[in-house]
C-alpha cells in the first residue's frame, strides 16, 4: 500500500548519500544517519517531502510523534512506528484547533525600517486564509506606495553605517541567534505555515528545519567575503604589483518570496544578506505573510534598527522599486511571466538575481533497474520516490517531477505501481496526521490545473491512470477565472505570480494526485508549469532522444535521472540544459547548501548560502605598487 512515514529531516538529508527509500536506516531499527543535535530537533535536509519517503524504523528515545486514536489500527501503527521527531515531550500532532487558538484572530505587525511593528498600513488591510476552510485566520497591514519607497530610503541611509558595518564575528554570531530563536518558536512557524499554505503540520515542521538550517549555512559562509592577493610579476611590465581583493556588502536588497515555501524560502534571501552586511525590504507572497510577519518579531531581537523591513504591498509596487536607483540587488522568486517583466522595468545597474520555475523531467534510464529479484525492489523505490517528487507539496514546487520519462522496458512495471500508489494518496486537511497531500493555494489554481488536464486528455491524446477528477462543482469550472486567484491567468507560464493583494476567497480545494500518460508534448500541461500534483508519464527507447525531449522546453531548472551507467550520467550531465542534474534521485530533490538556480526562461543567478553571498556583495579590487 501506499506507506505514509513521517521521516526526520535529518534523514531526508542522509538520504543524498544511500539508496533513497532506505535513507539513514539499516534493516532492523538502530539509527544509523548523522548524529542529532542537542535539542533533539532534526537539522533541515532535502526537499523531498518527508510524508512519502519509506522507512524500516528511527532513532530511539522518547521523542515520537503522538498520533489520535481515532486513526484505524494500521494507520495508526505507520504513524507511531515513524521517524519524524519533535522536542522531548512535545507532540507532532496537532488539531486544527489547537492551531487556531495558537495563531487564530491575530492582527500581525508589518516591520518598517526605523518604525519597529506597524499593525496599520496605509495600504489597507489584508486577510490571510485558512487555505483549508477559505476562512481569514489572521490579518496583516499592507504598506503603502509612500511607505515602500520611505523603507527604501530609510534603509539604504541607514544599511552602510549598521548592519554593512559589522565586523563577520558579529554578523555570524547574529544569524545563529536568529536561528536558535527559530528553533525555540518552531511549533509556532510551522502552524503558520500549515495555516497559511495548506501543507501538511509534519511537512511544516520540516520547512522550519530547513529553515534553520539555512541560517547556520548563511553564518558558515560569512568568510566567504574574504578576497584574494596575488603578485603580477608574470609580465616586465607589472614587475613590483600586486592585488589584493575584496567583497563589500550592498547598502539594499530587494527581497521578494512565493507562497509555496513561505519560510525557507525567505530564509535563502536574509540569510545570505544578513551574512553579507547588506540590508534588505522583503515583500512576502499576498497570501502567505504571517511566517515573515513573525520572524519580524526575531529580526527586531537581534538586528540593528533602520537597516531591514518586512512588508506586504501592492505587486504593482514591485516594479517601481527595481527601478529605483538605491535599491542594489533584488532577488526575486515566482512566476517566469512576472520574472521576465520585472527584468524589462528593472534600472540598468540593478544586479538581478531570478528563479522563476519549469516544468522539471525525471528520466528513469534502462539501468536503474537491476535485474533479477533485486528489480522489484528498485521498482518499488523509484515509485516511492517519483510520487514523492510529483506530489509533494500539492505539486506547488517548481522543480516538482511534471515530465517522467521511462525506459520502455520498465515502463509497464512502474506505470503499475505508480498508479497503486498514486490512488491511494490521501487529500485532507493539513493537521490530520492521515493527510499526504494538502489544498492548492486556491480555487483558480485548481481550475487552471483541472483545465490543462482536460485539454491534454482531450486534445493532446492524453489518457488518465489517476485523479484528474475536478474538486469543485460545474459552476465553480465554467467561471471565468477571478483576479485574486491564482494570480495568473489560465494558459500563462507559471502560477505563482502574485499580482493581486487580495486571495480568493471560497473552502479549500483539494486537487486529487493525477498521472497521465501519452500526453502529447506540444501540450501546455507538458509545456507550462503545471504547479499542482500532476505528473505525465512517458515511455522511451533512445537515451539520446529523451535528453533532446528534456531539453525541449523553454524551461531549464533541474532535472533527474536514475541511472547506474557513468556513461550516460556524463552524458546527461553535459547535453541537458539545466541548472541542476540530480544523479539517482527525483527532479525536485534539493540539498539548501547547493548552488541552485536555473537557465532559459528558469531564471539568472545562483541561490543557496555560498552563492546568493556572492549576489549581495560587490567585489573591489586594490592593485598595489611595491616601492623600497
């Protein structure tokens, strides 16, 4: 069956290094993954959601996740017999009940610049939804134009002589405060997110690790500012010269963030910024403000005054501010539509750093299949994981396995146990512990899921294996789509655009895990970014062929490839035009340390610690004449 394990992020990351499906454990149920830190609380790892990883047992001690009687028996015992651990006597269950006596109600402060919490925006104010009831749990204040633009000024004024001034000691010793202050308030952060995002409180939790994660990454790669000296006497000429150089911190980082990782992915921006002494104006996603509005309340413990903010604004706001000649760096994730506009109206010196999506393939070549018994259990193992990469999430991941190509001599074997697994993936409500998958962001997401769906099984000889069953009612399909739904209209590349302040309202959708075959690739579901848990299958014959079908995409993110033949994984490596290749494991595997980031209409620029330090820096070189 269709095994729901919750797995310790730790795990998750030792997973890069064994056979994924069996990552940190032996056969029987001694640990045997990378050493736990003191607090019990797993590091963060890869972004393979942990709800589909398989396990055969965890770490011992007390630290198990608590689960409701009301569950069957069988249910029940996956669950307790997991991996996922929480604090010493804390509980990883939680109601959705206990979640809104936690956060609901709440009128959350933005952070200006100077200004400390403002619980009113000029801008108005914005609700922030349940995703799983379509109901306002919490508010935030939206800044307005003048605000924005006085944040702006305030921080680049101010960003040089504070936070830019720092010596690395201290910026370093910053960020671990952060992060420990994270660590102390997880279950507050990951019942946000769950609120606010719709994803599963177990697949929270693992984002808030993630999250911390990347804080202490970002303090390791403080260092990273350090610069080079070399002599120049190669030539007579230079005789008696030499260089020395250096990075020195930007005065003002434009941050803006996505819904569908609504913590960390904000983490991959601070971070790295805080690291390198530059301020920053982040504008999180519309629809997903309150973790950014509470890790406001952290910065204020620990960051000097007038040399960051936190605000939600307008989108049409966005634009404005890129072109405004203080704003140095500006780091955008989201839509390729919105990306790409955003690049045109942009000043001309701004550094510009994009990830923008993709429709990301898996390929699944001959060799991943061993032969002989071991065979059904590397069937097994891809299926686990292929299911994990297309669904996890909801799909709301731009490098969500979308495009699944299989050697036709297993493809009749795993089509099978994809469709077994596929059809039993349970949608729900995020704080039920039986849920594997939780609501699409909203209504008009799902309609533009369930629209591309239908085209392709209708125009483009697409046949369905599972789901592609439409949520809603009739009316709810034949409506034209509302402005504050998805946030980009049906038939456009990319469905995170955030263009409209208010989400739509309306009860949660929960879009059923679908697989399709013999979709057509001139399809938009196999052109555009489905962003929903849909994915394609394929069969193919030439190695050759399918790294050419990879690369017919205007989209060039990451990719993976099971595959046991050096050869080709070279190969691939060298012919595919991506980002990132992941080697023996699904397309949406991500480690937070790796550079990360995308080619084509995927984006420009490099995230991960070590790299985005690089993008809020500039290097400045010191050319030196030796005299006795």
């Amino acid at each position: 069956m269709f095994r729901l394990r919750p797995v310790s992020a730790a795990v998750m990351r030792h997973a890069a290094t064994v056979a994924p499906g069996r990552a940190g454990f032996s056969s029987g149920r001694t640990w045997s993954g990378p050493p736990l830190p003191p607090s019990g609380l797993p590091p963060a790892g890869l972004s393979a959601p942990a709800a589909f990883l398989p396990s055969a047992g965890g770490p011992p001690g007390p630290a198990r996740a608590v689960v409701p009687a009301l569950l069957d028996a069988t249910r029940r015992a996956e669950l307790e017999g997991g991996d996922y651990i929480c604090p010493p006597g804390e509980a990883a269950y939680m109601t959705r009940e206990q979640a809104l006596a936690l956060l609901g109600g709440q009128q959350l402060p933005m952070w200006l610049p100077g200004a400390g919490p403002c619980t009113e925006g000029d801008g108005g104010r914005l609700p922030v939804l349940d995703k799983f009831t379509g109901e306002p749990f919490a508010w935030v204040p939206q800044a307005s134009r003048e605000q924005m633009l006085d944040a702006v000024a305030v921080i680049h004024e101010n960003s040089p002589k504070t936070l830019g001034a720092l010596p690395a000691w201290q910026r370093r010793g910053i960020l671990l405060r952060i992060a420990a202050d994270v660590r102390a308030d997880w279950r507050r952060f990951a019942t946000a997110i769950s609120l606010e995002n719709g994803k599963p409180w177990r697949d929270s939790i693992t984002e808030v690790m993630r999250s911390i994660d990347v804080l202490e990454q970002s303090a390791e790669v403080v260092t990273a500012m350090g610069g080079e000296w070399r002599h120049l006497d190669e030539s007579p000429r230079a005789e008696g010269l030499s260089y020395r150089t250096q990075r020195f911190p930007l005065p003002l980082a434009l941050l803006v963030t996505p819904f569908n990782f609504p913590l960390n992915l904000v983490m991959h921006k601070i971070g790295p910024a805080i690291a390198a002494g530059t301020g920053f104006l982040l504008k999180p996603a519309a629809r997903t403000p309150v973790s950014s509005m509470l890790l406001g309340e952290i910065l204020a413990r620990h960051l000097p005054a007038g040399c960051w903010g936190i605000a939600p604004c307008q989108s049409s706001l966005v634009g404005e501010l890129l072109a405004d000649g203080r704003v140095s760096v500006a780091s955008f994730t989201g839509s390729p539509a919105v990306g790409l506009a955003l690049r045109q109206v942009a000043h001309p010196t701004l550094h510009l750093v994009l990830e923008l999506g993709g429709n990301a393939a898996t390929i699944v070549d001959q060799s991943a299949v061993r032969p002989g018994p071991e065979g059904a259990g590397d069937i097994d193992r891809l299926a686990a994981r292929i299911t994990a990469g297309g669904l996890g999430q909801s799909g709301q991941s731009c490098i969500s396995v979308q495009r699944l190509f299989v050697h036709r001599e297993h493809y009749d074997a795993l089509r099978q146990a994809l469709v077994e697994r596929f059809s039993r993936v349970r949608s729900g409500c995020p704080f039920d512990p039986a849920t594997d998958i939780g609501p699409v962001v909203s209504l008009d997401a799902a309609r533009r899921i369930h629209q591309r769906v239908r085209d392709a099984i209708d125009n483009h000889g697409g046949k369905l294996l599972a789901g592609g069953v439409w949520p809603g009612t009739d009316e709810q399909l034949d409506e034209q789509a509302t402005p504050g739904g998805a946030g980009c209209a049906p038939g456009t590349a990319g469905s995170r655009c955030d263009t409209i302040p208010d989400p739509c309202g309306g009860p949660a959708v929960l879009y059923p895990a679908t697989l399709l075959e013999g979709v057509d690739a001139s399809a938009g579901l196999a052109q555009l970014e489905v962003f929903g848990p849909v994915v394609l299958l394929q069969a193919f014959d030439d190695f050759d062929a399918v790294l050419a079908q990879v690369n017919d995409s205007q989209f060039g993110l990451q990719a993976g490839l099971f595959c046991r033949d050096v050869a080709r994984i070279e190969k691939a490596f060298r012919v595919l035009h991506v980002g990132g290749l992941v080697v023996n494991n699904v397309s949406n595997t991500r480690a937070d340390a790796q550079p990360y980031g995308g080619l084509k209409d995927s984006g420009i620029g490099r995230e991960g610690p070590r790299r985005a330090i690089e993008s809020f820096s500039e290097e400045r070189v010191m050319l030196m004449q030796h005299i006795d």
